[in-house]
C-alpha cells in the first residue's frame, strides 16, 4: 500500500510539472502561432485565454488583379514620373516655342515694309513720271491703245503685290488667333457709287457727241478709247479687285480704293497731255479735268475714313481693356 501511494504521488507531480512547464512555455512565448495553409487560408491558434485572430482569406480575382494592374512596384512609379516629365518639359517649352515662331515671323516680315513700296513705286509712279510720252504715243491708233494698257497692266500688277504684302503683315503672328476684318456696308455703297459716277459721267458725255446735239465737234471713237480707255479698264479692275477684298474680309480693304485713286489721278494727267498732242475738243477736256478734281476728291474722303477708322479702333481698344483692368 505504501509502495503504490508512493507511485501514484510520484506520477502525479511528474504531470504537474509537465502542465506547469507548458503553460510557463506558453507565457513566455504567448504570440507563438501555429500556422497551417489551405489554397491561401490562414489558422491561427493563439492560447485559449487570447481571443480568437481575425482570418483573412482572399480571392484569387482580387489577387489577380493585384498582379496585373501592378506586378512592379519600380516599374509603376517609373513609368509615372517618365510620363509626367515630358508634360513638365512641354509646358516650360510652349512660351519660348511661341516667342521663337514670332520673332522668325517678324524677322521675314519686316522686308516686306520695304519691298511693298519699292514694288509700287517701280511699277507705278516711275513709268508714268519719267517715261517720254514718245515711246508711248504713236497717235491715235491701236498701237498706242495697246501701249497704254500695257503700261497700266504693269501698275496692276505692282499694286497686287503690294496689297498681298499688306495683307500678310495685318494678319495675326499666331496662327491659331482668328481675324475677320468685315468692311461696313455704308463704305461698300459710297464706294460703288462713287465708281458708278466715274464709269457714267465720260460715257455719257461721248454718246452726246456721237448724236451731235450740244457737244461739237465729234469725236472719233479710237481717239476717245486712247484717252480713257485705260481709265475704264483700271477703274474696272479697282472695283473688282474692292469686291474680292469685301468678300474675303482681308484687312486691306482699307487702302485698296487709295491706291487705285492715287493712280487714277497720275493716269487723268497722262490723258491731258495726251489730249493736247491729239488736238481734242474741248468738251473732252474739260471732262477729264473734271474727273480729275472728282477723284481727288473722293481719295481725301477716303483719306478722312482711314483717319476715322483708325480712331474707331483705338476707341475699341481702351473699351475693352477698360473692364480688364477695373
């Protein structure tokens, strides 16, 4: 009896201190965790007085998804800063890209304030000024109608250039700037009407001398085509030329009656003389003096329009920076 209470008090403190050596074990390392994985499932076993983990089980869609949009951490933030330096760089670049396009336009414009000029004046007023009347007029014939039109063909086509000159330098620098320089209708009527007048008052004047009623002596019809005949066909040209300008809103629409005008009136010059060599009527002479003192006329109106309009848009312009700037 004694020998099998000894065994039994014996094996009772050796499972004592097996169970006291485990749960000193465990205090001391209560965040030791067994773990066991099961297609991506976490078990956590804690001690029994812990409460029990939080499990956390993905699905393979969102793992997938993961990978996919980022399978490189490096290689995202790489790629983000490579894209966002070339709109950095872009937009330090815009300013100093369009201040280089307008300096080299200024820099192929500015001959042409000298080369507009020296075109109208080599084709227009050099052979009209200093070219002998001689080499021109051969008479009354068609020879020297010819030699006539030809010259002032020559100033048509100065004139053009020169206009087309004046156009490209009041366009915008930038391209993506719109202009639209619309002529009012009041200048478009006076302009036609002021030609319609020119065009009537010689023709009318020639049908009376053909019917023989109060302007004598006749005319012949060559005689009179030398004198004004290329008066006609410039003046013609003037109108067309005003009528293109008004349709394509070009900002040239301005100047283009001036310097037809201007012309005009070098050319009635040039038919007085004419005049005297042929031994005209006196009835043609005095209309053409009178359509010279007509178109000057009409080119100081014209003159006072481009003062008025340039007045116009300085007023304009303060009108719409005022509002900025309060």
């Amino acid at each position: 009896m004694a020998f099998s209470a000894r065994v039994l008090s014996t094996m009772s403190s050796i499972t004592f201190n097996q169970k006291h050596s485990q749960n000193i074990k465990s205090i001391r390392h209560p965040n030791v965790l067994h773990f066991r994985s099961k297609q991506y499932g976490v078990y956590c076993k804690s001690p029994p007085w812990e409460p029990s983990p939080v499990t956390y089980s993905p699905t393979n869609d969102t793992t997938t998804t993961i990978l996919a949009e980022a399978p490189n951490i490096f290689e995202t933030l790489s790629s983000e800063s490579t894209a966002e330096a070339p709109r950095a760089n872009s937009a330090e670049l815009a300013p100093s890209s369009k201040a280089q396009s307008v300096l080299q336009d200024m820099f192929l414009k500015w001959p042409m304030w000298l080369l507009g000029p020296a075109l109208l004046l080599t084709t227009g007023m050099i052979p009209t000024l200093w070219l002998p009347l001689s080499t021109i007029f051969l008479g009354p014939n068609i020879a020297s109608l010819l030699s006539l039109v030809g010259l002032d063909c020559i100033f048509n086509l100065g004139a053009t250039l020169f206009l087309l000159m004046a156009d490209s330098n009041a366009r915008p620098k930038l391209v993506t700037q719109t202009h639209h320089s619309e002529a009012p209708f009041s200048y478009q009527f006076w302009n036609l009407v002021a030609a319609t007048a020119g065009f009537l008052t010689p023709m009318l004047m020639l049908f009376g001398s053909q019917k023989g009623s109060f302007l004598q002596p006749q005319m012949s019809f060559i005689s009179f085509a030398v004198l004004l005949g290329p008066y006609f066909l410039l003046l013609s040209v003037q109108v067309l030329t005003e009528m293109l300008t008004w349709h394509w809103q070009s900002p040239v629409w301005l100047v283009t009656p001036v310097i037809y005008e201007a012309y005009r009136v070098l050319q009635l010059m040039r038919a007085l003389k004419l005049g005297a060599e042929m031994t005209s009527p006196a009835w043609i002479m005095h209309t053409v003096r009178g359509l010279v003192c007509w178109w000057v006329f009409i080119l100081g109106v014209q003159l006072m329009r481009v003062a008025w309009f340039a007045g116009f848009s300085v007023r304009k312009h303060e009108q719409e920076r005022g509002p900025v700037n309060g």
